[in-house]
C-alpha cells in the first residue's frame, strides 16, 4: 500500500492535506531522514524554512563530526578517484575506515602505485587487502584507545615525546617504524570513517595528514556517508550557508549541531511533529516516542506502530533521474533511471510530495520558487 | 507589455551614446520608440537619473565546490540577522545563493559569471547558479591541470584533439569559456612541487606551464569562443611576479588572452621590504598588447576569504590564515583552496595591494582593456563594489583614504599622485559595454533595440557609494526586479552558454582515457538539462563565424 493516513489506505490527496495539517500544528517541527536526492533535498529545505523546521540528516552523528573538524581546523582532502591513482602509502584509521565495497572502488584499479598500509584500529583481513607492496603495519597496543594511537603517532611524526611507559618499548618502536614508514610517501592517504571514531580523534586523523604535508603530499580520505549524506550537505550549504544540523528561529537560518539534533530534539519531547524522508534505504525512524509524523519512504519501509500519514516515493536513480553524490568523484552526478522502469513506477517522487505539502500549507498556486 | 523610462540620461557607450532620452521596452527586450500616440502599459518618470544596461560582472566566485567549501569551513563568518522577506526564501541567509543573487541585483548588477568551474563539479555549479535568483550566469570550465589534457599533450595528439577536447568539455559542462588556473601548478604540486613557474616543467608529464597555456589559448581560437582563454597565472601573490605577469603577456604572441585579477601580480621587488608597485610596468606592456585584456581584483580592507584553484597557491598561503583554518583538496584536475584573509588598512603590504589595484584602474589607457573586479571573494566582497567605483571617481574620497594608511605603502605606489577621476561614461564601459564585449554576450550590455531589457537605474548623487550600493530602479528582461534597492520578487534568469563543435570522435578518446585513469567517463562532467530543475536553464551563444 503506497498511501496510508493512520496505517489505513488512503488516497493521495488526503494524505498530502494530512500531512499540511500535521506539520503545521507543530510549534517545534522536524524535518528528519533527509535521505533524498538533491531536488528532494532542496524542497525539503523550503517547506523547512516555511514551518521553520530543524533539520538533519540521518548519518547526523558522524557528520558532524567531520564537518566540525572541517569548521574548526580546516583539511587537506583529495578526491578517491585522485587519492586511488596516486596513493603509495594509505593509513587505515579506526575499524570502518576499510569498508568493503567503498575502498574497493577506490583503491582497487589497475595502474595504481605499489601501496604500504599502515593500520590503526582496521581489521587486519581488510589491511592485508589494501596493501600490495609489504605485510601492513598494524599498530596496536592494549588499553590504548584508536584515538589515544593516533595522538601519539601525530606526535612522534611531529618529532614531539610520547609517554613511553604507557606505549611500551614495543609499542613504541612499531609507533617510530610507523611514523617511518608514513614519512617515506611521496602521496599518502589518510582513510576514516566517522561513524566509528570520537571527535578527537577526526581532529587527529585530520591533523596528522595535513601536518604531513610539510614534506611530501598527504590527503584525507574521510567516508561521505549514506543516503546522499554528503550531497544534503552541499545542497543545505548552497541553499542556507549552513550544513545540516540546521534551523530556522525567527525564520532566520542558523546553524547550531546540539540544538538542531533532531534525534536529540525527539528524545527531549522537543519536536513536536516530524517529517522523515528515507527515500534511498527503507529505514523508518529509530526513536522510541516519535511525535505525530508523515513518513516519505522507499517502499516496503516496515514501522512499529504507524505514522501519522506514509507515503512511498519512488527510488531516486532506480525509478526517477536525480542528481546525487558520488563518492568516488566526490561531486554531484545525475544518475539516470532505466527508462522502462521510469514509466512503469506510479509513486511520486520526495520533491513533488513535499511540493504538494508546501502549495497546501501557503495556499499560492504554481510551486514555490 | 511595453515599458517607458522617461527622460533619464542614457549613457551606453557600446554606441556612444549620452543624453536625456527615452528607453522602452517590451517582452524582455528593448525597443526602439514606438510610433507616437502608441500608449505605454507603464510609465516610470526616472528624470534626473542615470539609466545604464544591467551590469555584468566576468569574474566573480559565486558558484561550485570552492565556494560551498567557504560556506562550510566559516560559519561564524556568515551568521543571519534578518528573515527575508515575503516571498524571497533564503534571500537574507548570508552567503547563499539566494543572498547572493538579492545583493547583486540591487546594485544594478544582471549577469555574473563564475569564472572556475572543475569540469567534475559543473553539475554542482549549475545547480547553486539555478538558486541564484535574477541573474543571469555563466561559467568557465577549468583545464590545464587535468590529466587528459596533459596525456593527450604528452602524447603529442596534436593540435586539433586537443580542441576537440576543449570543445567537449566547454560543451557538456554547460560553459562560456575556458579558465586555466596555474598551467601544471597544481599537477606538480600533487608531485610535491611547491613553486611552479612560467617555464618550470611537471616532472611526470615533461610539459612547461607556458606550453600548457599557450595549447589552451590555441584551442580557445581554434573553436572560435568568443571569450578568449582566461589566464590565472603562475606566482600569484609573489613580491616580483610582475615579470611573470610581463613575460606572459608577452608569450600570447597576439592571440587573444584575457589576465585575470592582475592587482595579485602587479607587484615588484623594490624597497626595504622587497614588495613595491609594479602597476606601472604593466600599463607599459598593455599598451603594447592590444591582444591582452585584464581585470583587476581590486583589493578592500576587511575580512574576507580567498577561494582558488590554486591549490599550490592557497597552500603556500596556509600560514597568513586567519583565522587559522584552511582547506586544501586534490582532485581530478585543479583541486583547489580555501584560505580567510583578513586585509588590515594599517598593514603595509595590504595597503600597497589597495593602491596597486586602483593605480592600475586609474593608469589604464584604454578602459575596454581593464575590467571591473575584485575577483570576489578574493581582494573583497561584491558588495564593496560601490566604494571601489566612488574610489574610482572622486579624488577626495582617495584622498581621505590615503590620509588613513601607512606612508611607507603611499610612497612605493604612484596612487597618491594620480588626480584622474572616472567619468560616468568609464563606468559603464566597463561594467557593462566592455564585459559583454569580452564574453561574446551581443545581447546585452547594451541599451540598442533587440538587445535583453537588462536595464538599471541609478540616482546621480555625489556620494557615488549610495548611488551605487541601491539601484533606484533594475529591470531583468522587462521585469521590475529592484525599486529603491531593494529586491521585489524573485525571478530565475539562465546560464549562458556556448556550443563549439568538435569531432565527436573525441568522445571514445576521453572516455578511455578517464576510464584508464579513474574508472569514470564524460559523465563525468556532463550536465543534462533535466537535472537542473528550473525550465530552459541554459541559452546557447553563438560562437565566432
């Protein structure tokens, strides 16, 4: 069932008046998900400003995590395609850093320069697989935090003391040889994944990369995140000055990770009505005691206790065109759908929903500009 | 609708025209008078004022992965302090495309183009152009340092891949012209070079700086865009790189170039300091090179951010950030940087910067030759445009600048002793007649029947900065856009575009190429008209017959 206002059947239209009448009852609404592509993104990000809505992304968490490391410090980042061509030497930081299927694309081609590993915290299976020139180096000591290692390893590349006694001899030599061995690229990369690290220790992947350039080439490769994480972020960017988590108190648009936490703002009773967008992965909200909420889903997207209104929208890059982000170019692309399944899906796509929801709720004719 | 200005003076130079008369429009475009008796639907009486073509602005980062870098690495710089008004959503959010659009075009301003546009990232530029309401725009595809140029140099495929290539990409990103930023710099730096000069050479690919640009402008003239090759140069912001800046100039062998923000180069060795004037030396080798066009990238006091393709440059620069954080990426091609930079009035080397930029304006032969810019955001803001013209057209309001800044810089730059004040005519020549002239834009910049209804209107005050900082009146093709400076209603213009031919074998070529060095191919930097989201985003010029 495509369409359904409290669990039950329901035409479209109905739902789309249910959906303005929800949203707008809400003094302190949330537009939550986020997982669409940019035309999804930019509409979401008008209705937001008309209901003055917070709004974030469902990667949250690890995303701000580097995007306050990129505020606070800045970075030297290169694109996967260009850091696959030329990295001759990759730092592996933290466990999820070596996903498979991402650095696959990234570092898997042909004509690729021969690649030292030195691993921090990733598995020594998925080290072993990127290296092709040597065994890893995975640097390892317990008790020691991935952070906490990789404090001390941007202090020893810096030529600064470490605290032998917590380290070890041990951990201390294969600390020296790792620094070594970063030293030695002529282009290095440093690979994480936020998602499984604090904020210290972005700060220290990312400082350690860029400190590294004071003698030879050193790039971030950080992972861009699900569900088009990356491309909300430009977009909100673009659109408001600001990325997710973002605002807009006194219609003004403001840029604040705490107060627009919109997980946060649900689990604290804030939000008072909800708008979730996971057009690219069926996922439902993960919160315990949602708030009155219309749901704008990927089909077959499974609930435990239905929302306000559901309505299923087409798979951007399956069944609609859209433009989302690559993370191998690390860009926008359009990604064109199959063209008979283009004509053969009935669902609407994120943007003319919440196009639909917005002409309601302002009562203008013609879409909003 | 047909549309009367009455009785405004009329200066548009590209026909030598100033007098009080009439401007009349219709469906979006200028009109010559109607027959008498023929009634207008409206009337604006703009007696008294200044009526211009809408202004165009070649040079300005507005748009593209660099600027939304800014945005994310400075969000202290930019917070709000107003909701915008009705029906202007996102109008007041400072740096954002929308703002951006709202403040150009209550200057009077109707055409901007970003001038550094990754080929990889033009989809992304296209769609942050399309929220940039009332302008029109345009954008320049960035070569030089991207590996299939140089493979296909390297390989010595000749002269006419290399256009076809050019021709490709200029076609299928969308663009208007082509920029090279730093010939090879960024491709030796990712080889860990860190100076890289007019005849330093990529140690991987043998190819010199000087060779990569002269194939670029080659290709440029080949394909017959009518913007020639825009040259962001080698040892920007170096004391002495005015004999770069010379040398090159003198390297277009009479092929058309145009240099982009000269004020960062117009420097010499001279003084205690090792950094003085050298505004002079250009003006000599510009009246020398008719073939040669320049802008200036006027430097303002203030906080500001400097955003390149540059990423040799910006990384050279990393340690006068401030505040201390800054960004520098490899990609595909050029990359890129982002460094803020705070220009102090009391700091000699920024205040010489100052004077070097408006003594090359005021030095300037030939205003059609000398363009309009502070390379936004670079030297500083847009929005500092109306005190760079009041700077430019009142000696007392230099006067009272230079009075404020350090002596040591006043001495090392002729500014002091230039009494030469822009007339009104100059103004418009080269924000308006002279852009268009210079993009290849026959449709505007212009104020002759046939052309777009782009038209501003000025009050001609003293106080050049208030006259220029709000239009008193701004049509976009025939709309009324802006009234007392301030914006009435959003309208999306288009982005402006060429089309060279090329041979479409090229196509295999590049997409082999691509897929051997990335796993990728021309989709890359391909941008359908159907992702953009706004109708008919693009119109096409036509290239040189």
């Amino acid at each position: 069932m495509s369409v359904r206002i409290d669990g039950e059947a329901a035409s479209f239209e109905d739902a789309v008046e249910r959906a303005a009448a929800v949203l707008s009852a809400g003094r302190a609404p949330v537009v939550a998900g986020l997982g669409t592509d940019i035309a999804g993104v930019r509409a979401a990000l008008k209705l937001a400003e008309h209901l003055r809505a917070a709004v974030g992304h469902r990667s949250a968490p690890a995303l701000s995590r580097d995007l306050a490391v990129l505020s606070e410090t800045g970075l030297v980042f290169a694109t996967p395609t260009e850091a696959g061509r030329r990295a001759d030497t990759v730092l592996l930081v933290g466990d999820l850093a070596a996903r498979a299927g991402w650095l696959a694309g990234v570092f898997g081609r042909d004509g690729a320069p021969a690649r030292t590993v030195v691993s921090l915290g990733a598995s020594a299976k998925a080290a072993a697989a990127m290296a092709t020139e040597g065994a890893p180096l995975s640097l390892a000591v317990t008790g020691l935090a991935v952070r906490d290692m990789l404090l001390a390893l941007k202090a020893r590349v810096g030529g600064r003391p470490v605290d032998e006694k917590r380290l070890g001899r041990t951990g201390l030599r294969d600390l020296d040889k790792a620094a070594k061995a970063l030293a030695a690229a002529k282009y290095g990369v440093v690979v994480w994944d936020a998602a499984d690290l604090d904020g210290l220790a972005v700060e220290a992947a990312a400082g350690l990369g860029r400190d590294l350039n004071a003698a030879t080439r050193y790039a971030a490769v950080p992972f861009p995140g699900d569900d088009n994480a990356a491309g909300a972020v430009l977009a909100c960017a673009w659109t408001t000055g600001f990325p997710p988590p973002l605002g807009f108190p006194g219609g003004i648009a403001t840029h604040d990770p705490w107060r627009f936490d919109v997980d946060r703002m649900v689990a604290a009773g804030e939000a008072d009505a909800a708008l979730w967008i996971s057009a690219l992965t069926p996922a439902a909200p993960a919160w315990t005691e949602a708030p009155p909420t219309v749901a704008l889903v990927a089909a077959g997207t499974r609930f435990a206790s239905p929302p306000a209104v559901v309505i299923e929208v087409r798979r951007p890059d399956r069944t609609v065109d859209a433009v989302l982000h690559d993370a191998r170019t690390n860009t926008l692309t359009p990604v064109a759908a199959p063209r008979g399944k283009a004509a053969a899906d009935a669902l609407p796509t994120v943007a003319a929903v919440i196009e639909a929801i917005h002409l309601r709720l302002s009562g203008k004719d013609g879409a909003p500009c | 609708m047909l549309i009367r200005l009455k009785g405004g003076r009329v200066i548009d130079p590209a026909h030598d025209r100033d007098e009080i008369d009439d401007v009349w429009m219709q469906d979006g475009r200028i009109v010559a008078r109607p027959p008498r008796g023929t009634e207008p639907d409206a009337v604006h009486d703009v007696s008294g004022k200044i009526v211009m073509a809408g202004g165009i602005d070649i040079h300005s980062h507005v748009a593209g992965g660099n600027v939304t870098l800014s945005r994310l690495l400075l969000p202290e710089l930019h917070e709000g302090t107003e909701a915008p008004p009705e029906g202007q959503p996102f109008g007041t959010a400072r740096w954002s495309s929308y703002e951006t659009g709202r403040l150009y075009a209550r200057m009077g301003f109707t055409t901007v183009v970003e001038p550094a546009v990754a080929p990889s990232q033009a989809l992304q530029a296209h769609l942050e152009l399309a929220d940039l309401p009332i302008l029109d725009k345009a954008t320049l595809s960035v070569l030089g340092n991207d590996e299939v140029l140089l493979g296909l140099m390297r390989d010595k495929t000749g002269r006419d891949a290399i256009a076809d290539y050019v021709g490709l990409v200029v076609a299928k990103s969308r663009a208007i012209g082509v920029k090279c930023i730093n010939a090879g710099g960024s491709a030796a730096f990712k080889e860990n070079a860190r100076t890289f000069g007019l005849d330093d050479v990529i140690p991987s690919y043998g190819l010199s700086s000087r060779q990569i640009f002269k194939a670029l402008q080659q290709a440029v003239v080949d394909l017959r865009i009518r913007h020639p090759l825009h040259l962001h140069c080698n040892n920007l912001g170096v004391a002495g790189a005015i004999e770069t800046l010379t040398e090159t100039i003198e390297a277009a062998d009479g092929l058309p170039l145009h240099l982009a923000h000269v004020q960062f180069y117009a420097y010499g060795s001279e003084g205690k300091r090792g950094f003085s004037s050298g505004a002079q030396q250009l003006i000599r080798a510009l009246n020398l090179n008719p073939n040669v066009t320049v802008d200036v990238g006027q430097v303002m006091f203030g906080q500001t951010v400097t955003i390149s393709s540059d990423s040799l440059r910006q990384y050279s620069a990393h340690a006068l950030a401030s505040p201390n954080k800054w960004i520098v990426w490899d990609g595909e091609g050029n990359g890129g940087g982002i460094v803020p930079f705070h220009y102090k009035a009391s700091n000699v080397i920024n205040a010489l910067q100052w004077a070097i930029g408006l003594e090359i304006f005021l030095s300037a032969h030939d205003p059609w030759q000398v363009f309009f810019t502070t390379d936004h955001p670079n030297g500083a803001p847009f929005t500092t445009y109306p005190k760079i013209l009041h700077l430019l057209m009142d000696r007392d309001e230099r006067a009272r600048y230079i009075a404020g800044l350090p002596k040591a810089a006043m001495a090392l730059s002729a500014l002091p002793s230039i009494t030469r004040e822009f007339t009104l005519q100059e103004v418009a020549i080269m924000t308006r007649a002279a852009p268009a002239r210079l993009l290849g834009l026959t449709d505007r910049g212009h104020l002759s029947p046939g052309s777009i209804a782009d038209v501003s209107v000025y009050t001609d005050t003293a106080d050049r900065t208030a006259m220029f900082e709000r239009a008193a009146l701004v049509f976009k093709d025939g709309n009324l856009v802006v009234r007392d400076g301030e914006v009435t209603e959003y309208r999306f213009g288009r982005a402006e575009t060429v089309e060279p031919g090329f041979d479409k074998a090229i196509v295999r070529t590049v997409d082999g190429r691509l897929g051997d060095l990335y796993g990728t191919d021309t989709r890359q930097f391909t941008v359908p008209a159907g992702a953009i989201g706004r109708d008919e985003p693009f119109r096409v010029h036509p290239c040189r017959s």
